[in-house]
C-alpha cells in the first residue's frame, strides 16, 4: 500500500498510538515489534479497545480494519515524514551528551508565548518518538521543537532524514553512551549529524559561543545565529549567579530562574537565543524562563524534613557527574552530603571513569559521600568521609539506621539506579 493511501487513513483518524495500554477512541494503532514483544498480536485487542485501524507487517494478522504493509516501523517514520511535508512547518532540532530534555522545555516555554508550538513529550526522542511527535503536529501548529537522542552513530542522521528540521542546536558534547559511540570523538562525530544535515540543505544552526567544540564544528558555515557570553554574538546572556538558582542578565533585564546549577546556565541561554531569532518579545522570554519549574528529578531543589535536597537522579554521565559536583562545590551551605549512582553505557572506560570521579571526591572534600551500584562499589577510596554500597538496598539499612538531618543534598545518578528512592528515606 502506498503512503498516499496510509495516509488517507491517518487522517481519518484522531491519534496515532502504538500501545494498547492507552489507546484512544478511533486512533491508529501501529503494531510495532520490540525485543520481547510482537505488537501484531495486539492488533485486534486495539480495535476492540477503540482504535479504527491497526497496521500490521504479518499477514496473519491482515483482516478487517488491519491494513497489512511490508514493516510496520518504516511505515511510521515513512508517515511522519510525509505529514511533515505536507504541513511545510518549521521545525527545530536540538541534540547533545547533556540537557537535552531541559533545554526543548525551555525552548518550548519561550516559543509558546508567541507561537502555537508542538514539542517532544518527555524524552520520546528516538526512531519511534520523533515520527510520533510529527505525527502531533496540525495545520494550527506553527512552530515544532523535535529533541532527537542517539547511543550510536547514524541515529542522529536517521532521525534528520525523518524530520527534515530547517534549525538545529546540539545542548553540549560529553562522556554520554560512550558504549555505543567508542570515544568522546565518536560523540562529537553523532552528534555532529545534526550539523552536516543543516549544512548540506542549507539551513540555521544555533552556536552557543560558550562551547568551543560547537564553534569548531560549525566553522566555514555561514548560517548561523550566535549567542552567549562574547560581546559579538547575536543574542548576549551574562550569567550574574548560581547560589542556588542560575541567574543571568538578557537585555539588561536580570533573570532569576528556579534552575539550580551553573550547567543550566547554557540550557536557559539557548531557549532565549532561540526566542531572540525568533523575536518572541524580550518581556515574554524573561516571563517564560522565570516561570518554569523543573519536574521529573532533573536539576530540582526541595525540601525534607529538615534537609534541602538537590534532586538531579534522571540521568548521569561522567560529564553531567562532574558538573553536578562542581556546581555542589561552589555552593555556599554548610553540612553538605552527596547521594551519588552509578553512571551506566560507559563500557570498557567504566571502571576509569568511576575511579575519576571518587580521586575528584576525594580531592576536593565536599561531604559525607555515599556511593551506590557495583561500578563505584569497586572503586579505591581512602576517604573516611566516603561510603561505599553494592546496592541500593545495602544503602537503605544504613539510612534506615542514621537518618541524614539538617543537610544539604545532591542525589545525581543513572536512570537505572533509581536514587529518587532515597527522598522515602529521608
């Protein structure tokens, strides 16, 4: 069947959903295939829940209301693209080791002051998210904001090619998913398709003049608009504070976010570069970025009990590591205590970068520190102010046992490790 005609039916439909837990009333559902799953035997369970068609790639599975195609992922990304040209609307990519989701929220806060915006929900930001989030976008959105992760390279290339942005900006370059990448080269190069796509169809990128890898990366091009510290770039952000939410100067007019750490001074710079190219008026930018407020464990500020708690435990890279670490270093509070997870995907440079991280710990001295998963467990420390667990259980009875009072925080760890579990303890 051609696109044309899936198409046809898309458009009959009012969503598109590829997950009979929360299927919508007459939406398409996309039978995809994981590792552990077969989404063609869930074809019909859609329909009987609402759905009005289902896709399916087994011929077993052909039948009234199940249109049959070769693959049934190729056909949702094949869709998405050619909904993202019939509707002709400017899109904007963002990629990068760290902030990525922040910085599209941000993006998004800004944009919307003006702009009917579609973005990315959460971080749906791979080979099955991007088409689903183009596949959101209507006639009245005006503007969309598409954040794309990547673990290997040519995924970035993949999902430029489904997307088809006319912007782009990459948040950083890190030690993320070096696993899958080799080498923080091999970072720089994935992400860096994110470029070379803008590049070779002509289009805008967004240079953080901060980072001197994106300024290299983007050398001998010449549609870019620039923005951070230097007096000659386009938009000029001065950062006043850190202690503890970012502060920063845009037009003369001071910012104060409910942002902690200086990291995201680069994460709120962007949003208002891109604000200032897209001329959102300077008076709703301040607005936007002074009214956002961080969720899901990324960079939030709390209280328990009596303990005030930096909660940053979304994710954790050797890169986002040593910034947290460095931002807590700096902060000016007493009775200071680190919560700190393993870093995963980091393959064979697991064991350097963990050992890095506890040299730095112990060279600089923060506070009590305690340590948990098997990768810091391993470590060599000497530091009486640092405490290692395998797991998180093994670090439950000592909290259970000393409970921390009238301290300062930082949780920072992988998703995997699932340290928010430790505000139940506090």
């Amino acid at each position: 069947m051609k696109i044309e005609d899936i198409y046809t039916y898309y458009l009959q439909c009012s969503a598109v959903c590829t997950d009979t837990r929360s299927i919508e009333k007459d939406c398409l559902f996309f039978a995809l295939k994981g590792d552990n799953f077969n989404g063609n035997t869930f074809a019909q369970g859609a329909l009987t829940k609402g759905a009005k068609l289902s896709i399916v790639d087994e011929k077993a599975h052909e039948g009234d209301n199940c249109i049959l195609v070769e693959n049934v992922l190729e056909t949702l990304q094949e869709l998405a693209t050619y909904h993202r040209n019939q509707l002709l609307i400017p899109i904007i990519a963002l990629t990068g080791s760290n902030g990525k989701t922040t910085t599209k929220e941000l993006i998004n806060a800004v944009l919307s002051k003006k702009f009917k915006t579609t973005a990315t929900v959460g971080n749906l930001n791979n080979h099955i998210g991007v088409p689903l989030t183009l596949l959101r976008m209507t006639d009245k959105t005006d503007i969309a904001i598409i954040e794309m992760g990547a673990n290997h390279t040519k995924e970035i290339e993949q999902l430029c090619n489904i997307a088809q942005p006319d912007y782009g900006l990459i948040t950083n370059f890190g030690k993320a998913h070096i696993e899958g990448f080799g080498s923080v080269e091999g970072v720089i190069r994935a992400k860096s398709e994110l470029y070379e796509y803008l590049k070779s169809h002509q289009k805008t990128i967004f240079v953080n003049e901060n980072d001197e890898i994106q300024v290299k990366q983007t050398l001998n091009y010449d549609n870019l608009y620039h923005f951070g510290l230097i007096t000659s770039v386009d938009t000029i952000l001065e950062l006043v504070s850190s202690q503890p939410y970012v502060v920063l100067k845009y037009n003369d007019i001071t910012i104060e976010s409910k942002l902690t750490g200086m990291y995201n001074y680069n994460n709120i710079a962007v949003a208002i570069g891109v604000g200032s190219y897209f001329k959102v008026d300077p008076d709703d930018i301040v607005e936007a970025i002074k009214d956002y407020t961080p969720t899901n464990n990324r960079s939030q500020l709390m209280e328990k009990g009596d303990n005030t708690i930096i909660m940053d435990a979304y994710n954790a890279n050797p890169t986002s590591m040593m910034a947290a670490l460095e931002n807590f270093k700096q902060l000016d509070r007493n009775n200071k205590m680190l919560f700190l997870g393993d870093m995963f995907e980091l393959g064979s440079s697991a064991e350097m970068e963990h050992q890095h991280i506890v040299d730095y710990l112990e060279e600089i001295l923060i506070g009590d520190t305690f340590l948990v998963g098997k990768n810091f467990f391993k470590t060599k420390s000497n530091g009486a102010n640092i405490q290692k667990f395998e797991t998180f259980d093994d670090l439950k009875v000592q909290l259970l046992k000393n409970p921390p009072k009238q301290k300062f925080i930082l949780i920072k760890g992988s998703r995997g490790m699932a340290l928010e579990r430790i505000l139940e303890l506090l």
